[in-house]
C-alpha cells in the first residue's frame, strides 16, 4: 500500500474542467478508487460545468468538489486566470500530493501551474500531442505545449506522441506509453450499455425514432477556428451531402456554445433528413457512434473514438494532432473546403467504406491505459510488465470490439 512518510494515504487531485476531460479522466478516476494507498478528490473546475458533470455521471462518478468561478471572466486569458485563482485556493483548503491533468484545455493549464506554484507534482495524461501550429487549435496547442515541462510524469497515448516529447527535451524516464483512456471509456461504456437491457432497448427504440431506421451519417461541429464562415461553408457541405443521400439520416448533436448553434441552426434547421439536436449523454453519443456509416467532425475526441467501432472519420479540420487515425487509414483530413468534404463524403458512403474497416488495428489503445497509469501514479514497480494477462480492465467488455486493439509494450 502506498502511504508517505507519515503514514497517510497518497492524496491525488484529479483536476476535470471539460466534458472531454471528464470522459477520459473517468477511466482513470476508476482505476485510483481500487488503489487502497489512495485519498483521491476529483474537482470539478467549473468551465463546462453541466457537460462535465453528465458525462462523470455516465461512469457513475460524481464529483467530491466543485470549484465556483467568475461569471464575469469573458476572455481566455481571464478564464485562465479565474481557474488558477481557484484551483490555487482548493489547494490551500484541501493539500494535495499529486495532481493530474488531461489535455489541453484552460483547467488542465490552470491546474498544471496551480501545481507547480504550490511545489506539487503534476501528472499529464494525454500528453505530447502536437500540430506544431501555435494557432491551430487555439489556445490548446499552446497549452499542452506549456503543461509539458511542468509536468514530471508524461501518459503519452501513442508512440507518435511520446516522440513528440522527447524531441522537445523531456526526460525520457518520465515519459510513459500507456495508450488513450478514451479507449478505456467507450469499452467501459459499452459493456454498461450491453449490461443493461432497460438501457439498450431505450437507446434502440430512441435510435429508431430519429432515424427512422436509416443508415446513420454523424456529425459534431465546434472547433473555436472554424467559427463564423468557415463553419456556415462545413455546414452547407453537411446540407448538400444530406440532400445526395436522403436515404440516409444526419443526426448532429448542436454544441451549445451560440457561435456554433447559429451558423449551424441557420443552414440545417429545415434539412429534411437532418436531426438536430441538443448534446447527448455520452451513452447516447456513443451508441449512435458505434451503429454510425460516417462521421465528419472537428472534435479531437471524436477522432480518437471512431476506430474503436470502425467506423470512418472525415475530420474537418486544416490539421490534426491525431494523425494516427490517418495513418491507420480510419480517418481523412478534408480541410474546410465544403466541396472536398461533399466529394469526400459521397465517396465514403457510396463504397460502404466502413465495412474496409472491419479488422484493422486501433492505433488508440487497447482499453487497458487508465490500469497503467494507475500504477504509474502508485508508483508499482510492475506498472507497465505483463498487464495485458493479469491486470483486470475497469468494466469487463461484453461485446468483441469492431477493430482490433494493438499490444502495447514498453
Ligand atoms: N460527446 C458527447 N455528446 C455529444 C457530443 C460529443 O458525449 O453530443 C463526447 C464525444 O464522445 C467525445 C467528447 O464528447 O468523447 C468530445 O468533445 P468535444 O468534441 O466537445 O471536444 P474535443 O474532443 O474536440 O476537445
């Protein structure tokens, strides 16, 4: 059992301020509860205060504290001074031996620096994605390039992302390959929704009711970059793709930010065989994910998410520091002209190209990265050897994966 000096439990501050965070961070939340040598708090930070909150719910987790932040706080760099005052407050209350972040959002800065101001080591996961474009995605690429030297443990989901940090210069002996915990998450969901058959037979039944039983075509739309006219064109490609294939329904969950919700809503509102509708509980989402022919969107989660199921991915974007989905050949960069994407999408669709998908690997993961860095963060000496026969994951899958998953080795 891992205790200090003192003989206290290890106290570790998981730091959620997104809905991505929360999904990916829920893995590991559920691995540190089996640590006995653990005193773990999660904090909610505040920035997406509802979407976070839903989706640690759809993992059966709440949060042990909520921070409260200024209403007031209109740009990022208020934002981000808001959330370090009152993370750097939290930790004053409430004294940590670890913090953990995910990502790149303002929470995952704020609580790397709060960290570092009061002499606490932080942990990184999701650490050493890189664009190399300091503008796009912004302010996220800045951020986690920022998090990085603070940090002194680094979870790098791919080999591709823990290059990326040892050619800035981090110590190698810091940097972990422990794959993506969003494989970790959509497995755990899964085997929820296959668990639970009051929960399949709604999802099923509400399934039906917005398709009609048609083949699904998934979109999400929000990146900050693409607001305005760049998101009005994407919106058209969508519109004009649905009105190709009519045969098919485009079901998009509307991102509640008014920048994205407008353009959307004013192209799409009287698409016949659009559905627009409000954000969905990660159950929802993923069950229309899995079941989905195509998915075009901006998010970088979403990305990382299709391969689990198979499924094929336009990404609307200029650049993706996923470029493992490409590789792997589940994903295709269109860029934001609406043509390329109405060309791409009609290809994808008209080939069925999701059933070419059947059997390739996840670059992703193989769901077992939240045991990993549970150990790491316990410091075992067997964080990493031989998990893959005798490390139980966080919810038994029920269902074989749609692609294979790779063997991760150190
Ligand atoms: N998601 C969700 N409901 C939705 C849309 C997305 O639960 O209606 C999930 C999705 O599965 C992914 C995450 O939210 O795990 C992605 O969030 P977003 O696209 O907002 O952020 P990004 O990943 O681009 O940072």
């Amino acid at each position: 059992m891992l205790m200090d000096r003192n003989w206290r439990k290890h106290r570790i501050l998981v730091m959620i301020g997104t809905r991505p965070e929360a999904i990916k961070l829920a893995p590991v939340v559920l691995a540190l509860r089996r640590e006995p040598g653990v005193q773990l708090t999660v904090c909610l930070s505040g920035q997406h205060p509802v979407m976070a909150r839903d989706a640690l719910a759809s993992f059966g987790i709440a949060p042990d504290e909520e921070l409260a932040l200024d209403p007031g706080a209109a740009t990022a760099g208020a934002r981000f001074t808001d959330l370090h005052r009152a993370i750097s407050e939290l930790l004053i209350r409430l004294p940590q031996d670890r913090i953990v972040v995910q990502g790149d959002t303002s929470t995952a800065l704020a609580g790397a620096m709060a960290g570092f101001h009061a002499g606490i080591p932080v942990a990184h996961v999701e650490a050493g994605l890189r664009t190399g474009n300091l503008a796009g995605p912004w302010p996220e690429e800045g951020y986690r390039r920022m998090i990085a030297p603070i940090a002194d443990l680094h979870f790098a989901p791919t080999d591709c992302a823990r290059q990326n940090l040892l050619a800035e210069g981090i110590d190698p002996g810091t940097v972990h390959l422990t794959g993506n915990t969003v494989v970790d998450a959509l497995i755990a969901i899964r085997a929820m929704i296959a668990q639970n058959s009051e929960t399949a037979l709604r999802l099923d039944t509400w399934r039906q009711g917005i398709t009609g039983g048609k083949p699904i075509v998934l979109v999400t739309l929000h990146r900050r970059e693409s607001h305005g006219s760049v998101l009005t064109g994407v919106a058209t490609a969508i519109r004009d793709l649905a009105g190709e294939f009519r045969d098919h329904a485009f079901v998009l969950p509307v991102h509640p930010n008014p920048a994205v919700s407008g353009s959307v809503r004013s192209v799409l509102a009287d698409v016949p065989n659009v559905c627009l509708l409000d954000p969905l509980g990660y159950e929802d989402f993923v069950f229309v994910m899995s079941a989905a022919s195509l998915i075009i969107t901006d998010s970088g989660g979403v990305q990382e998410e299709a391969p689990t199921f198979g499924v094929p991915i336009l990404v609307v974007r200029n650049e993706s520091e996923r470029g493992e989905a490409i590789t792997a050949g589940f994903a295709q960069l269109t860029g934001t002209d609406p043509e390329r994407i109405l060309a791409a999408g009609r290809d994808i669709l008209k080939r069925g190209a999701k059933a070419e998908l059947r059997g390739k690997v996840n670059p992703f993961g193989d769901g077992m990265a939240a045991v990993r860095i549970a150990r790491l963060l316990t410091a075992r000496s067997d964080a990493t050897a031989g998990i893959e026969s005798e490390a139980e994951p966080i919810i038994a899958a029920t269902a074989e994966p749609g692609v294979d998953m790779p063997r991760f080795v150190q």
